[in-house]
C-alpha cells in the first residue's frame, strides 16, 4: 500500500513525514507539490483544506477511514487529515494519498497553516 515517496508537512514551525500511497491519484497529488494550505478543522476528527486544482480521482474509494490518513475528498476538492477516529463512515467515500508516520498530534491543536512538499 504505501511506497518508497515521502512527503514532509510543516505545521506551526514543526515538521512531521508520510509516506505516499500507490495509486494514481496519489501520483497526481505529488504534481501539485508544494502547496501552502489555510486549513479547517471538521467534527473535531480531521483538518481540510480545498486544493487548487481538481484531480481526477481514478482510484476507487473507501468509506472508512484511518488515523493518519491523508485523502482526497473529490465533493470538495479537499484533502482531510484524520487525527482522530469518531468511527463514521464518509458515504461518498474518500480515496486514501497517503499515511502520516508520527507526530499527528500536531493537527489535533488550533493551527491552521500547512506546507506539503516532496521530500528529497
């Protein structure tokens, strides 16, 4: 599931990592890199923020969800990440880029600014 590309996150001037998940979607994802985002908390379970282009979305989607997860929401062309599970299930379902290796705890704070980058 995951692969070999790393992706570092910079948050309130703290970094953690995730690693890239193999799909085509993921892939698509990396094109948009670096991004600057201004992130919203939801139901007190994930932090979102819209992207500025849409992808395409040729992966198939879960409905279920893991902490840690980085995924792409296509309704709003959003990519959420999961700090804690509330055990709902998203019925338009989600489609999984990549997992966070340590450190979520820092999207469970009130910061809202993220930089996604490829790691060398």
């Amino acid at each position: 599931m995951k692969n070999n590309t790393t992706i570092k996150l910079k948050i309130n001037n703290q970094e953690t990592t995730a690693h890239m998940i193999n799909n085509p979607t993921s892939d698509e994802f990396l094109q948009l890199l670096p991004l600057q985002l201004d992130l919203k908390d939801l139901f007190g379970r994930e932090k979102y923020a819209e992207l500025p282009s849409t992808l395409t979305a040729n992966t198939p989607r879960t409905s279920t969800y893991e902490v840690g997860y980085i995924a792409y929401y296509k309704p709003t062309n959003s990519i959420a990440i999961y700090y804690e599970d509330d055990h709902q299930e998203i019925p338009e379902g989600i489609i999984p880029l990549a997992i966070i290796d340590n450190n979520i705890d820092l999207f469970k704070e009130n910061n809202t600014h993220l930089t996604i980058e490829q790691s060398p």
